[in-house]
C-alpha cells in the first residue's frame, strides 16, 4: 500500500465528498478544494486513521485552503514526491520509489 510523503505535491484530479463552507465564513480559508487544485501534503496521519493535512496556495503565496484529507475524499495525482522535495530524503517507509504506481484506500495515483 503506497502512503503519500510529507511534503509531496499533489493535484486534486477528483472530489468524492463535499467540503464545509464553515472555514471559509470564518475567514480561514478562501474557498473550498476544486478538481484541478495543486496542493501540498504538509502532514502525513497514520493514527488513529490514515490522513493528509493538504495546503493550497495561491501564486502570490496566500493560503487558499488548508484541509484534512482521508483516503476516500479524493484522488491526487504526484506532481512531486516529497523525498525529491526534500533532497531525496523520504520522511518514512510506506511509499513507492520511481514514480511506481500504487493506490491507498483505492483512491492515490502515483504518477
């Protein structure tokens, strides 16, 4: 089973439940996830449940949204593995190395 690295890039490429707005009226974030939003994995959870704490800004650098993901909210596509982020140091064992393709929950394309 391939888990996202920390600090992976990750483009939405589908959307399996709705996001609450609750954020947004409160000010912490500016909208919602969309298909086709770029993001970046900025926590990995392993316990009690599986789960990706995902950032998206936008081009000047302000948050559009920071969200918890789980497996079967959505299906990401890797624009760029953590461990190439970060000098090819993988944070933990559990995901794929070259670009394999493999899937979490049935939901994670690896590119």
């Amino acid at each position: 089973m391939a888990i996202l690295i920390q600090y992976s890039i990750v483009r939405i490429v589908a959307l399996q439940r709705e996001f609450d707005q609750s954020n947004v009226e409160r000010g912490l974030d500016q909208r919602v996830p969309r298909i086709g939003d770029v993001a970046t994995v900025l926590e990995v959870y392993l316990s009690p449940t599986l789960g990706y704490e995902l950032e998206s800004s936008n081009s000047d650098g302000t948050n559009e949204w920071l969200i918890t993901f789980y497996p079967e909210d959505s299906e990401f596509e890797v624009v760029q593995d953590g461990a190439d982020a970060v000098g090819g140091r993988g944070d933990f064992d559990g995901g794929t190395e070259g670009g394999a393709e493999g899937e979490v929950g049935g939901v994670i394309r690896w590119l």
